[in-house]
C-alpha cells in the first residue's frame, strides 16, 4: 500500500508540475506543444538580456551564481532519482520528459535566463565572463547532466540529433514529426554546447561538495 500511494503522490506531482508549464507557456502567448524548429518567444524574463552580441562585457547580466545554483539543484534532484529502484531508466524517462523544447528543463523559458525576444531575437547573458546564448545554456546543462548520470558524450549528442529531427516526438508530445521538423539538424553549436557541459562536470565533481 505504501508503494502504491508513493507512486501515485509521484504522479500527481509530475502532472501538477506539468500543468505549471502548460500555464507559464498559455502566459506568455507560446504554443502548448512545441518542438525543437520553435524559434519564437520564450517567456518574460526577471532582467533584461540583450538581442545583440557586440556591446561590452559588463553590459550584460550575469548569471553565473544563478546557473550554478541550478545546476548544484538539478544534480542533486538526479542523484536521488538514480539511487532509487530502476533509478537509470527513471531518469532516463525524466530527462526525455523534461529537456524537450519548452519543458520544465529547457533553461530558454526560465525567467533568469536568455531565450527569445518577442520578436524572435536570440538574447544574451554573461557567464563566467563568456558571452553565451540561451540555446548554449540549454544544451550545457543537457551535457552536464548527462555526464553526471554516466550517459556516455557521444551517445548524449546522438539523442539529441534524433531529437531535433523528432523522432522522439511520438514519446514526449504524441505526434508524429511534420516536414519541417524533419528536415531539421541539430546546430554544430549545440553539439559544442553539449560538449562543453560535460568538461563543465569532470571540474565541477573535483571542486564542488554536494550535500
């Protein structure tokens, strides 16, 4: 009995967790259901990031403590999933769930970090003192969680090429991939992106203690 009620408090957290993001997307006027061609607004954001790459350094936020805030959190909510029954394929479930565009991960609709504008405009945030994008920030944190769960780089950056062909589209949104979306590649950038979250966690595991 007390199995079944945990599983089904899980549930009941996971779809309310769900329904947020439904509501922050029907909020800012963005589709429910996206994919990962979506290059439109990504919500309204706690400062404001600038649509251009060529202004001074300080110009632009920075959101170094926040994204190692996040990044500390997020490692710490994976590792106790991991240490659970099937904890591997759980979290394997978690991240196709959650890093899909517009989900509760996809670091682009969260208010302390660079998306899109309004009209489309890619933003951009400081990060140890490096001018980074939202789609950087995005596929880092993809990169750096899988690393800390063991998913090997080059099978990370496979996923994620089938991803934005949409060939997980039937899992995470129940449609099938429109023409559009097919034709779609995952950017050299991303893959770089990707890359660099996992050097990001081999320093990160020998000078941060988690508790």
């Amino acid at each position: 009995m007390k199995i079944l009620l945990k599983n089904y408090i899980s549930r009941f957290v996971a779809n309310e967790r769900k329904q947020k993001m439904y509501q922050w997307l029907e909020l800012n006027g963005c589709p429910r259901v996206l994919d990962a061609t979506y290059d439109g607004y990504t919500g309204m954001k706690m400062r404001k990031f600038p649509v251009s790459a060529n202004m001074h350094t300080n110009a632009y936020p920075d959101i170094t403590l926040d994204y190692e805030k996040l990044k500390k959190d997020m490692f710490i909510d994976v590792r106790a999933k991991m240490m659970k029954p099937f904890g591997k394929l759980k979290t394997l479930k978690m991240f196709l769930e959650n890093f899909a565009t517009g989900a509760e991960w996809d670091t682009k609709f969260m208010m302390n970090f660079p998306g899109r504008d309004k009209q489309g405009r890619v933003q951009f945030a400081r990060y140890n003192n490096h001018i980074v994008t939202g789609n950087y920030i995005s596929n880092h944190i993809y990169g750096f969680l899988c690393a800390a769960i063991g998913i090997p780089e080059k099978v990370s950056k496979w996923i994620a090429r089938v991803y934005s062909k949409g060939f997980l589209e039937p899992l995470i949104s129940g449609t099938m991939p429109n023409k559009k979306l097919l034709k779609f590649s995952d950017p050299l950038s991303d893959q770089a992106a990707i890359s660099s979250g996992y050097k990001d966690f081999r320093k990160w595991q020998k000078n941060t203690v988690v508790r």
